[in-house]
C-alpha cells in the first residue's frame, strides 16, 4: 500500500505528517522523501545514509563535425531546448525534457546523448523502517526525472509513505502519481483552504482516492471543514495547534514526542485506509 | 545592417517593449534603405520557456545584425552572441525613439546578460 502526504500549500505539515505515519506503523515501512528541492525527512528519522547514488538524464551533444545547422532538431523540441542559429546549434541542457525526440529527426546522425546530473539520492534503514530520500542539483529546474527514481525505491508489498512536494504542479503528481491514497494536509486558513481546493481537483482529475488532515486545527476558523462537508471529502484527522509540537521541531523532534497520543491516531487512519482500500479492491 | 526592436505594435510608433523573449512584435530596421519590416513573435508570449531563445532564433532568421530591447537574459544572449547578433540595452518609449538613438550611436553595446532568466 502506497500513501502520498501531499497539499497545495507549503509549511501545512506533510513531512511531520509523514513521518508520523512511518514512525507509528506495526508493520515495516519505506518512507520515500520526494520534496527533492528542499528534502528533510531525514532530520527528524535519524538514519545514517548507507548508500548514495547520483541520479542523472540523457541530453542531447551535437557533434559539430557533422552538424550541418539544418535545424531540424530545434523545430522538433517542444521546449526549446535546442536553437538554431544559421551557423551554429546550441543546446540547453536545463530545458530538456530528455525525450530523445532530436535525435531520431536529425538526418545526420550528428546527436548523442550524454549524462547531466540532476541530483542524487541517498537511502538507509534502521529497524523496520526503510528510508531513502532525493535531493535536486542546485540550480536545476526540473524535478520529475529525480522523484520517479526516488519512488523506484517502493517495494511492492509494503507500506509505503511517500512525501510529497508542495503545490499541485508536475512535482508533486510525479509524487502521488504511482499512490493508492493521498492524504491531503490543510489548514484552516485562508490561504490553506485556497490551495486544498486546488489540490483536491488535481487528485480527483488523476482519480485518487483521498482524505483530508486539519493541522492546527484550532487555529483559524471552520471554513475547510464545512468545505469537506459540502465535497464529501472525509477529515480523517484534526491535529491541534499545540505548542509543544512546535518547541519539539525545533529540536528535531516530531509530533510523536510531542502528543504521544497521536501514535494511536495515526495506526487508526492507516488501519481506515487500508480498509478502504480493501473495500475499494 | 538589419537592427531588431522589440515592440508592441507593428509601426515605429508603437511602444518600445522592454522585453526581448515576450514582446509581440520585432521592428527590423534597414538603416541603409530606412526601411523597416514587422517579424511576429507573439507565439512566445504563453511560451512556457525557452521564449528567448526562440525569439533569438525569429530575429536571427531575420538576418539582424544587432538587437535593440529593454533587457535580455543569459540564454537569450547565449543564442544572439553564438549568431554573432550584437545586443543593446536601453529604455525608450517609442520605437522611434530607440531607432533614432540607434542612429546617433548613442547607444552601449551590452557584454553579457543584464537580468536573470524570467526577469
């Protein structure tokens, strides 16, 4: 079973949520930290990184011996990611999309495709949890290519916490694309509500099954929950805004250390979605 | 020699548009036969990247010598400077304007980009 901690809006409390989840768990957990621009999982699970890997894509190299500057290649790229300049062809290795597209229309013969590196992923285990994490080359503008290495990591079988990037664009349907669930961390603000809505459409277009977590619940006002209400979309979980969950983050603690009774939450939401999900077949 | 502006209209009268990769139109001027014509460019506007370097392309195809816009970024000088298209940044409100200072010399002609991608 594969869960996704996801939301529109940053900073809602997917990673303590996360690691809440992987912590809680009676059954042996990978978590995945998919956040690859900024990762940080692993400053609240305490595992040694055992193994490292750097994670890269093909793009393309022109050889300028047997370019001669036709063009092809540029007008085929959706990205422009190549440009054609009368006497030269220059390539943009930050826009690629790797597709491979320039090298099958060249009538020359004259493309390659060379390694970039995109970042690495680093992994360990401690116990029963699994745990591996992505972290993006500065500079680099595209994450997907990382996060689906990242989730290769995912062992069928078992449970799975993967967690997402913020926002709702490509890195985090890369994030939740292969999940069975996603959970969905609010909160009830303003600006939590807004990118909630935005988030919900997304999982319902890609058709996941999900629910929604309240954090801070007692924070703002009830316009995330009569929202729920109205879309059916069911709070599997309020967690209250409590200081000492802050003053242990702080510390590098989590929610756990905090509010010991959480542990107890969290096995019931897994046990409920798990159940789902047996329903749902 | 063949100059690019980078405009929002189709006249030397149009605004002078400070963006080079998302402006709708390039004025290229002939300054031997002080003539112009209009190359579009508006397929950039809703580019989701690379709009500079695909409007250095519209303005090489064009045969220019040299651009004349508000700013450019470094891919898109990237692509001008391997074409050998030389680059100049300045302020104007009109066309005109930037043409005539063109003309007059008054202008410096930039060694690198002058604003980060996505300005």
């Amino acid at each position: 079973m594969k869960i996704a901690v996801a939301s529109g809006k940053g900073g809602t409390g997917k990673t303590t949520l996360s690691v809440a989840l992987s912590l809680s768990a009676e059954v042996p957990v990978i978590l995945l930290d998919c956040d690859v621009e900024e990762p940080n999982c692993h400053l609240f699970v305490g595992i040694e990184e055992d193994e490292s890997r750097d994670v890269f894509v093909p793009i393309p190299e022109i050889d300028k011996g047997k370019c001669d500057n036709c063009g092809r290649c540029a007008q085929f790229c959706q990205f422009n990611a190549i440009a054609s300049l009368g006497s030269s062809t220059l390539v943009f290795p930050e826009l690629c999309h790797s597709c491979g597209g320039c090298m099958k229309v060249c009538p020359k013969g004259a493309i390659s495709e060379k390694n970039r590196l995109i970042g690495r992923i680093g992994s360990g285990r401690r116990g029963d949890l699994s745990f591996a994490s992505g972290t993006l080359e500065i500079g680099n503008p595209m994450s997907p290519p990382l996060i689906k290495e990242v989730l290769k990591r995912a062992e069928s079988g078992r449970l799975v916490i993967i967690d997402s990037p913020p926002g709702t664009s490509c890195p985090m349907v890369a994030a939740v694309s292969e999940a069975d669930f996603v959970i969905l961390v609010t909160e009830p603000t303003p600006f939590g509500l807004h990118d909630l809505k935005i988030a919900v459409e997304t999982v319902r277009e890609i058709r996941k099954p999900h629910c929604v977590v309240v954090n801070r619940c007692d924070s703002g006002d009830d316009r995330v929950e009569r929202y729920c209400a109205e879309q059916k979309i069911e709070i599997a979980l309020k967690i209250p805004d409590d200081r000492r969950v802050a003053v242990a983050y702080s510390r590098g603690g989590t929610i756990l250390d905090a509010m010991p009774e959480m542990r107890a939450e969290m096995r019931r939401m897994l046990n409920k979605i798990s159940t789902k999900l047996g329903e749902m077949g | 020699m063949k100059i690019a502006f980078s405009s929002s209209g189709d006249s030397l009268e149009s605004p002078f548009d400070s963006r080079f990769g998302r402006c709708r139109k390039f004025i290229i001027y002939d300054d031997a036969a002080d003539s112009f014509e209009v190359v579009d460019n508006s397929q950039n506007l809703n580019a989701a990247q690379g709009a500079g370097i695909q409007s250095a392309q519209n303005v090489v195809k064009a045969g220019v010598a040299a651009v004349v816009s508000g700013h450019c970024g470094p891919k898109a000088f990237r692509a001008l400077s391997a074409a050998g298209v030389k680059v100049y940044n300045c302020e104007f409100r009109t066309v005109k304007e930037a043409v005539q200072a063109f003309k007059s010399g008054g202008l410096k002609e930039a060694d690198s980009a002058d604003v980060e991608g996505h300005w």
